[in-house]
C-alpha cells in the first residue's frame, strides 16, 4: 500500500497482522492466544517497538475534561459501547473482550 512501508504507525486494534515497523507503537489489545513474534534481525536497521497503555492517560487531571466535553454533547461515547451487561454476568463481559467480539461492554 505505501510501497516501501512507513516510518511510524500507530496501532490501535490488537491485530497482529496490523502491527508494522520503521517505529510501531502499539496500542491495541491484541486477543490472549495471539502472540507478536519477530527476528531480532528487525532491529538491526534502526527500526524501533513501543507499547502504550491508555496512551498515558492521567485520569485524576484528564477525566474532568472528558466528562465536560461528554455533557456538551462533543463526544459520542455510546456508538463505542456494543454490549450491555448486568454485573451479575460480568464474566460475560471479559468473554466477549477475550475474543476480541466487542469494542467495549457496559456494565
């Protein structure tokens, strides 16, 4: 697609056909049977590997501003949600993540 690849790419879905090189920050969540596997060979060009989670996210300093955009109605967090789920079936719920079947569940 880029003929020749790119120099950084961003992640995002925990696929790791998805995963690239050049420098590749992954941030997805990849499914618990996958498994990233590369030759220490790729390293040898300068190429570089990195791993977020939540993309540092602070929430004591970065929630309040979330849930002020949330109430102006400038984020439209429902069509993130894909399953609803009463507590009581919270095991359901990692299920569902597990198998990588939803984008987030409600509880």
């Amino acid at each position: 697609m880029t003929n020749g690849g790119v120099d950084r790419a961003v992640e995002c879905t925990g696929s790791i056909q998805a995963m690239g090189w050049g420098v590749a920050v992954l941030v997805g969540v990849q499914n618990k049977d996958d498994a990233f596997k590369t030759h220490p060979v790729n390293f040898l060009n300068e190429r570089t590997l990195k791993v977020t989670f939540y993309g540092n996210y602070k929430p004591r300093t970065d929630l309040p501003s979330v849930v002020e955009k949330y109430m102006n109605g400038e984020l439209e967090l429902e069509k993130f949600i894909t399953h609803t789920v009463p507590f009581s079936e919270i095991n359901k719920a990692f299920d569902y993540m597990l198998k990588g079947e939803s984008i987030r569940c409600l509880l």
